[in-house]
C-alpha cells in the first residue's frame, strides 16, 4: 500500500540552524523526519523541541540495543515529546524486544526493530553472522512478528522476504538513492519507486534531499518519482 505521506527525511546534522533551516523548506504534511544519533548526540532533546515545534512527526533512529530494563526506561524517557517510531536492535533478543514493546505502549509511540544495517555486505554479514543474508534477516523479522513488533528497518533488497513472512508489520526502508555512487556508505541500495512497488510502507531519505539548498525541490524531485 502506498502512503501519500510515506517519506522520512534524515537530519543527519549537528547544527541546529541547519536542521531549522531544513524544516523550514518541508511540509510537515507532507513528510516526516528522522532524529538520529548524530543529531541527538549533538543536541539532545532540544533537536526534539525544534522537531516538534515545526510540526513535525518523529522517526527516532537511535536504535536501542542494551538490557531490558535499560532499554525500557530510556524509552520512556520520551513520553513528552511525539514520537511516531522509534527503533531497537531486534538482536538484542526476546526479552529486550517484549521490554521495549511495553514502553511503546506507554509512551504512544510504535516499536521498529532493525534487521541488519544496509551499510553491511554480503561478505562482512557472513563474516560476522556466519550465514548469509537472507537466512540471518529471515530469523530477524520472524522474531521481529513473533514480539508484536509493530514494524522493521530493513534495506529495500530484502523487502520481499519481508513481505512473505511479516506481511502486516510496517516496512521502513533506508538506503534509498537516486544513484549509484561508489563513495556511498550504504552497500543494500535501491531506487524511492523500486523500494515502494517491492513493499516499503516508509522511505528513510537523507542527502539525495538535504545535500544542497534547493531541499524542496529535491524532495518534490524524489516524491514525483514515486508517483509518475
């Protein structure tokens, strides 16, 4: 199914004026935007304030992955502020994931596990899994459903495998390019449209957008792909 409002902007900045300036050139309607490591490192909650005075809805990328307790308490730690999504490493287990499940609940929010990082290769996934990729994000996203999940990150490659064993979670996918790019850090890449028609409820879109000025032309660039 394709949401009309299915794009999430990365702010991948330290600066707050950077990220202002952004948020000023996008329709919360339109979008939402992602609050990562690196923003919330660089600025805390505050990225969190300016996020939700502009409007916006919150994709919180700072993937929990810790004890179960730790990881519930540090999610509730954002019950003031308007969190659509937030993301755990489904790796962290069973118990983790049923912990976070819980704080969802109480915050309003909807717990995203994470399979593997797109920036990951076939080679290093075998390397540091001992299987290959389809076999280690099949066992991630059948425990991802088996937890009531309420959705998974997982690069748009593996998309379909998704859709045949987790068909009612939400699928977000990152590692969406408008092209080939060798100096690019993600490795499992595919285009905004391809990624939609494999099955992606919500794209993670960071520099195809806001890598220059003209970020609301490239966003109305990358969104006009999806639908022509």
């Amino acid at each position: 199914m394709i949401h009309k409002k299915n794009i999430i902007v990365a702010l991948d900045n330290t600066s707050l004026l950077e990220v202002e300036n952004i948020l000023n050139q996008l329709d919360p309607q339109e979008c939402l935007v992602k609050v990562g490591s690196i923003l919330f490192n660089s600025n805390g909650k505050e990225a969190l304030a300016l996020v939700s005075e502009k409007g916006f809805e919150i994709f919180l990328d700072l993937k929990f992955h810790d004890i179960p307790n730790t990881v519930k308490d540090s999610i509730l730690s954002f019950i003031d502020y308007k969190i659509k999504f937030f993301t755990v490493h489904i790796s962290g287990g069973p118990a983790m994931l049923q912990a976070a499940k819980q704080a969802s609940k109480e915050i309003g929010s909807k717990c995203i596990g994470v399979s593997i990082l797109t920036s990951l290769t076939s080679n290093e996934i075998i390397e540091i899994y001992s299987k290959n990729i389809q076999e280690v994000v099949s066992k991630m996203f059948i425990l991802a459903g088996q937890e009531g999940l309420d959705g998974i990150v997982c690069s748009p490659l593996e998309l379909e495998v998704a859709a045949a064993l987790i068909p009612n979670l939400i699928k977000i996918t990152p590692g969406i390019r408008m092209s080939q790019n060798r100096r690019d850090d993600q490795s499992r890449t595919l285009s905004a449209k391809q990624a939609i028609l494999n099955g992606a409820d919500y794209l993670v879109i960071g520099r195809p957008i806001t890598k220059n000025k003209n970020i609301k032309q490239n966003f109305n660039m990358i969104h006009k792909s999806i639908y022509e």
